[in-house]
C-alpha cells in the first residue's frame, strides 16, 4: 500500500495550500493505482487505509471522529463512493488483461506444439508482425522489427521470384492464396520448407494488409520423398537421369532435386569400381 502512504505525504504537503477536500484526489489517484495493479480487494483495502489516515481522524484533537464541516463529511462520502467505483472497475480490467494474457500465452504454446505461426504484413508501410512461432521458423531474434524485405531476404534464391508473383497475382486478382515453398533458418542457415497461407484484408476496395499462417513441413516433404523413393514414385528422364518433381513440374538433377526435399549434403567421391576403371595402372592420388 505504499501508494496510499505516498498519497497521505503529498496530501500533508499540499494541504496548506488546497485545503481539506482538494488532497483527496491523490489517494483517489492511490485507490485507482492499487486497484489497476491488484484487483478489487486491494482497492477497497486502499479505499478504508485512506479514510483512516485522513486528518482528522489521528491528528489533534484525538477525541474528535468527525469532520469539523459538514461540506468535508460530503467530501468524504464521495471519496468512499469513488474508491469503491474504482476498485470494482480497476478489478474488472486486471481480470480482463489477465484472461487476456491466459488467452495469448494459451495460443501461443498451441503454435508451438503444432508449428505453426501467424503474421500480418501491413501493404502500405511494409512492416511485419510475426508470432512467437513464426520467429522461431524463420530463426530470428523474438521482438526483431521487420519489414517486407526482411521476409524475402529469408526466402530460398530459387523460391524468391514465384512468391512475389503469387503476391502479385492475389493482390490483382483480390484473392486469397496458399504457397509452399523453402526459406533459409537465418539462426544456422538451414534449408526448412514451408506452407503459407494468407487473407487480404481489403479497404475501400483497396488491400491494405495480409494476414496469415506458416507451418514449417520440412518433417512432412521428408516423409513424401521417402515414400516416393520407396514406393518407386519417382519419375526419372530415361536419357538424362534427371528426376521430376511431382510438385513443380520442374526437372532436377539428383543432387538438386535431394537438396529440394531434404536436408542431405553431399561429399563427392568415387566408388570402388569407378576407382578401379579411371585409375587402372595408375597410382591413385
């Protein structure tokens, strides 16, 4: 309670100067601090502290326990009412930002157990707003202020161009959209695919913001992959050797096509026969 003890103190200070019924307002002030900050009790608690503490209660003369006029009993009347007021109101809303808090922190460890985050990028000032999660899937810092750049920066080289023109053709076409596609962890520069979707949010006709989600599926693209290796999935050019993806209707090498889906890295060297073949009669190096 030492907001009310601060109260009491200015009111000593300043009562020569205000009179009686001017200084309550600190220990109103007092009350809504205390009520703000610990709830209802706490303000009715601070409400009777700074009815006891008033002047004329434990100053000269001892004996007396009314106000000396009738205009500061009226006074006092009022405080009470008011810190009462406060004190229900000022509980009100701790207990509204407390659920708010449960809410958030609920949401944010649901994110967490499944991966996924969520965004928002503002179109005309180009910041971003990222969850907790989605800091963690990009690897940055929680907190980092962000831009639009800052995003792309972090999309894979060969990934960059076909975002930006999913952007632009949603935002031309005023629709919402879904992509997948590889982003590069910038805390230790892993290669992580993800799935995005977003919804415009439209003003006047006019898109203003996007507001989405990101799931990290790099585990799930694994999965396909071994499936498609094991099940004999995958589609291999006959002259070429080079390997389709099913996804993209592009053709990769197999190398290219491992370090799309997986996290594989490559050490090349030459097989014992190979050896044997290139280096026949020749002392290898």
């Amino acid at each position: 309670m030492l907001s009310v003890l601060a109260a009491t103190v200015l009111r000593y200070v300043f009562n020569p100067l205000l009179g009686f019924r001017s200084p309550l307002l600190f220990h109103v002030l007092a009350v809504a601090v205390v009520a703000q900050i610990s709830g209802t009790v706490s303000g009715l608690i601070a409400t009777g502290l700074s009815v006891l503490l008033i002047d004329y209660f434990f100053v000269p003369p001892l004996h007396s326990l009314y106000a000396r006029d009738p205009a500061d009993n009226m006074a006092l009347l009022l405080f009470v009412l008011v810190g009462v007021v406060l004190s229900v109101f000022g509980g009100r809303r701790k207990r509204a930002e407390e659920e708010r808090l449960r809410i958030r922190y609920n949401l944010e460890t649901a994110q967490h157990i499944a991966n996924i985050g969520s965004w928002e990028s503002d179109l005309i000032t180009k910041k971003l707003w990222w969850s907790a999660e989605t800091y963690n899937i990009f690897g940055v810092p929680a907190g980092t202020k962000l831009k639009t750049d800052d995003f792309y920066e972090s999309v894979h080289s060969e990934d960059r161009v076909r975002v930006r023109e999913t952007l632009a053709r949603a935002l031309e076409s005023k629709t919402d959209y879904a992509i997948e596609h590889r982003i590069v962890r910038r805390s230790d520069g892993k290669i992580r695919n993800v799935h995005q979707q977003a919804k415009l949010i439209q003003q006047s006709g006019t898109t203003v913001r996007l507001i989405g989600s990101i799931k990290d599926i790099t585990d799930t693209k694994r999965g396909e992959m071994a499936e498609q290796i094991l099940g004999g999935l995958l589609q291999v050019c006959s002259a070429c050797r080079r390997i389709r993806d099913a996804n993209s209707d592009e053709w990769y090498s197999m190398e290219g096509y491992l370090r799309r889906h997986s996290t594989a890295e490559f050490s090349h060297g030459m097989c014992p026969d190979c050896g044997r073949q290139w280096y026949q009669g020749e002392e290898r190096p």
